[in-house]
C-alpha cells in the first residue's frame, strides 16, 4: 500500500485578493463652468497625470472627508499587482517589520513567547539579549508590563510586541510569575539590539555528516551560516544536509555568499539581467570552507527565490545532490525603492539565470495574480506532492527550455522552478481528523508548555538531547496524558481518530521535539524531528551510494 493512501483530502490556506472596483455615476451643474474651476485650482492645470488629478479631485473636492493615505496605499498596490506576481508595495506602517526581517535584527527585551490561555508565556529567552542576561527564563510568565496587567485581558500577539518592543538604550518593567515562586519577580528590563537568527538550526547527525537548516536570507544568514559549517567542520564532518524546505527566500548577495562555501571563486552562482539591468554575473569573493566533501539540498514546493538560486547553483555545477520536490518556480529579482510617504515599492527589475542559463519563473499572466498563487493548491489537488513518479514534477517544467548541467551534462529544464535529483512524495499518512484538528489549534505548542512549566526542574537535568530521548520519551504517559487533555480540556471533537498508529507517532514525535526546543532551543527540536525525517534518511542514503558522483 502506497503511504499516501487514505489520505484525507487537505488544501494548504490560500490567500484571495478582493479588488473592489468604484463606479463614477456623472452629474453636472447646469452653470458649471469648468474653465473657471480650473483656474481656481491651478495645481490641476500643471500636472497632465489624471491618476494625479483624480486623487487631487477627490482629496480637496469630495463632498465627504476620505482617508487619503488608505487611498493611495490601495490605489498604488491595485497598480502594482497589475505588473507581475513579486512586485508589491509595502505600506509605511508594515516597513519596520519587514526591514526587521530583512535585516536580521530589531530593538526589545529579547523573548521568544506564545500566548496561552490569556497568559503571555516565555518560549526561550534569546541567547545574549538583554532578557536572559537577567536570568529570564522559558516558562516564566509576564503578568505586568509598566505595571498595567496584561494578563487575563484578551491581549493579543501585536500588542504585547508593541508593549516590549522599544528604542534601544530604553527602559521595560516586567512582573514575572515563576513556578513555586508566590509573590511576581520584578524585572528592569534596558532594551537592546536583539539578533533575529535566520539559520534556524545546525548539528551533528552521525560522525561523518552535519545539518544545517536556513529558515530564510536575511542581511545576516551568511555569517551564520558560516559560524555553523566553521564549527561542524571543526567537529570532522565531510558531508553536509543544508535543509532550505519552506524557505522563501531573501536576499541574491547572502545566497552567493553561502554557495561560495561550495564552489570555486572562478564558478559563477547565479547571473541577472533586465529591461534596464545590464547582465550581470556573481561570483563567490572568497575560499569556501567545503570545497570538498558530499553535499545534499533539500527543498520543497515552498522553497523560493534565493533557496532556488541555491538549489540551481548545486545543481548545474554538480556539486550536490538536490532531493525533495519541485520548488517555488520564482526567477524574479526585486529591487526596493522608498517614497515618500514612508513606504517603499518592491519592484521587478530583472530575472535570474542559474549557471546553465535557465529561468526557473513559472508562467504566469499580468494581473492575474489570483490564478499564480493557486499553483501550490493545483499541486495538492493534481496529485503531483504525492505521485511516487518523480516524472510529474518534471512534466511541470518547459521542457523545451532544455540546459546541461556544467559538469555532468545533465539535462536541466527551466520555466518551472528546481526539479529535484531525488523526488520523495509528501507523506500524508499522518493526517486524519484529529491530527488536522490538534495541528491547526497550536494543542502541542500549548500542552508542552505547560508541561515544562509544571516540570522544568525536573527537565533541566538532562545534559543533552539524546539523554533527554532515551529516558524521558521511554513509555506512551506523555503521549496518552496529552489525548487526556484533548479530550477534556479542549473537548476534542474527532478523539477516536487518536489511535491511528501514524497519527499517534507524528504527534509523540512532535510532542517531545517541542518540549525538547524549550529545553535545548531549536537545535533540540531539529534533532529530534528529522530522526524519522524521510528526506533526512535519503540523503544518507545517497551519501554511501557508490551512484553518488557529485564533486
């Protein structure tokens, strides 16, 4: 029986874009005489722009007081999505989140949290922020900030980011409750620059081979990810799995950064050019530190732009081997540009070719943006995440856009994102009522932390993750006392599809790696998770192949 059979049908969250088109009913004043209108508002007669003029009309004439600002944000983000699916404009007041991402940092108390049940609760305090310098701990929870309740009140993600975020150098008071403390600790807490980490995990996985995971290319993910190889290197790896599965991708000179780990400087990555971008080529500008040894890409369908830049580099120089399934299809390259009102346009100024000279952007139609963002849901749909024939993926490809790998003379294809070496089908045997039901109401997130607020002393014994598994995960308690909670404090509707064998190991699995991550941070949760990893498994696999022929 093949391990997707009996899967239940299941569709991925698919935004819809809402266009609300205005109608312009004509009336005129039988006096009116436009000549003298005109003169009395000359700012129309020195502007020719009727997109302009309209606005202008509309802001100093209309019979009731508009919003201008919401008005131009919608009207210059309806002309944006008229261009190609990636260009789009970010209003002022999403600017500082977004830099934030981008750029690999932002000013606060330095705390990862999660809400539950009406408390804010700490996750992890980041490592060196200002938080864990005064001894803040995972478990603790705030319950005063400046001395105004914040819990039980209903207080929601963004208003606590809003309360602990800050200028540098300022001040937070924070009242935190501890377990078997009675009275709350108060804390002073002095904002600071806090990292915001983009490699999300790196570890040994045997004694030959390390894993890196990248969660996306910030300003910062070349120096981290450098950190990581430095480090597992010193350890004696002589193969690496670099994970970019739901990676979305970030900035082209990080991502060249990172393949000049892996190829010669004289080796060109990735190579861009546009109506008004002259071609240009990028090179490493520096000796990689794995020059040699075994690599392995993993990617899936949500891996794009800078991931796919990457995965196309490893693979048209025949460095690595690329497993997964068929990534992204984004060969776009934005360019930002700040206006003035505090906003910025992300714009398309050019494609990106890989080494071999293929685009990998999947066709779309200008202004149909609605149609491009259902290829992911089409890929449910049609069967190609779960066919076992790695033939389907490249069916999505043009393959009349025909390129050789640079090395190998592979044949590659363009027009459809990275088509993967090894295709390994999504496994969907987990998934039945129940599992859907405790994945889509955070039940784990919110039981292990729970659980670890109730036992950290006890938890905080363990000296390292594979410790922590082999005694704490020994027997099913954990496991039965966390349906125990389903079913009675969160009244589970779908209890009796608990005991599916897939659905019980996923979850187990699940369970302690998210327990592990409050005690050993994201290094526990990766270890754990990607022990059953198929992906994982397969690139070992192809690491001890004699087929494997990657230089």
């Amino acid at each position: 029986m093949s391990k997707n059979s009996g899967r239940v049908i299941w569709l991925p969250l698919v935004f819809s874009l809402l266009i609300a088109g205005s109608f312009y009913l004509g009336y005129r004043y039988k006096n009116f005489q436009q000549s003298d209108f005109l003169q009395s508002h000359s700012f129309l007669l020195n502007n020719n722009n009727p997109l302009n003029q309209t606005l202008q009309l509309i802001n100093q004439l209309y019979v009731d007081s508009v919003d201008m600002n919401e008005k131009y944000d919608e009207t210059i983000d309806y002309l944006v999505r008229q261009l190609d699916p990636h260009s789009y404009y970010i209003p002022p007041k999403e600017m500082l989140s977004v830099e934030e991402d981008l750029n690999g940092s932002f000013e606060g108390v330095g705390i990862e949290f999660f809400i539950v049940r009406d408390t804010v609760q700490v996750v992890t305090p980041i490592p060196g922020g200002p938080s864990e310098q005064l001894g803040i701990m995972s478990g603790d929870q705030i319950i005063k900030v400046n001395d105004s309740t914040i819990a039980g009140v209903g207080i929601t993600n963004d208003e606590v980011i809003k309360k602990l975020k800050g200028k540098k150098g300022t001040k937070v008071k924070v009242g935190i409750k501890r377990l078997n403390q009675a009275k709350l600790i108060d804390f002073d807490i002095k904002r600071d620059k806090i990292p915001i980490y983009s490699v999300d995990a790196g570890f040994k996985i045997d004694n030959h081979t390390g894993y890196i995971k990248i969660g996306r290319f910030s300003g910062t993910t070349a120096q981290e990810f450098r950190d990581k190889l430095s480090d597992l290197k010193n350890q004696g790896i002589n193969q690496l799995i670099i994970d970019l599965r739901q990676n979305p991708g970030g900035f082209l000179e990080e991502v060249v950064k990172i393949v000049g780990e892996f190829i010669d400087v004289k080796k060109e990555v990735v190579f861009v050019e546009g109506r008004s971008v002259e071609k240009k080529y990028y090179y490493p500008d520096y000796k990689g530190l794995f020059l040699q040894g075994k690599v392995a890409i993993l990617i899936d369908e949500g891996s794009a732009s800078a991931s796919e830049i990457f995965a196309g580099a490893i693979q048209d120089w025949d460095r690595g081997i690329i497993l997964g399934r068929r990534s992204f299809g984004k060969g776009l390259v934005q360019q930002q540009y700040a206006l003035e009102n505090g906003g910025a346009l992300r714009l398309t100024i050019a494609k990106y070719y890989t080494p071999s000279g293929r685009c990998i952007q999947r066709p779309y139609q200008a202004g149909h943006n609605e149609e491009y963002e259902h290829d992911i849901e089409e890929r449910y749909t049609d069967g190609e995440l779960f066919d076992e024939d790695d033939n389907f993926a490249l069916a999505k490809q043009d393959t009349n856009n025909k390129y050789h790998t640079k090395v190998l003379n592979r044949p590659v294809f363009g027009g459809g994102g990275i088509a993967p070496d090894v295709y390994i089908p999504l496994d969907t045997t987990y998934l039945n009522a129940f599992s859907l039901e405790v994945f889509a109401n955070g039940w784990i997130q919110d039981y292990t932390y729970n659980y670890f607020n109730k036992h950290s002393q006890e938890l905080k014994k363990y000296k390292n993750v594979d410790e922590f598994v082999t005694h704490f995960n020994s027997n099913d308690d954990f496991y039965n006392s966390f349906i125990f909670y389903c079913k009675n404090d969160k009244k589970a509707k779908n209890i009796a599809s608990s005991s599916s064998v897939h659905v019980k190991n996923e979850i187990k699995k699940r369970l302690i790696a998210t327990l592990a991550r409050q005690i050993f941070n994201n290094d526990g949760y990766y270890q754990i998770m990607m022990k059953q990893d198929e992906l994982i498994q397969k690139a070992l696999q192809q690491f001890s192949s004699k087929s494997y022929s990657f230089k």
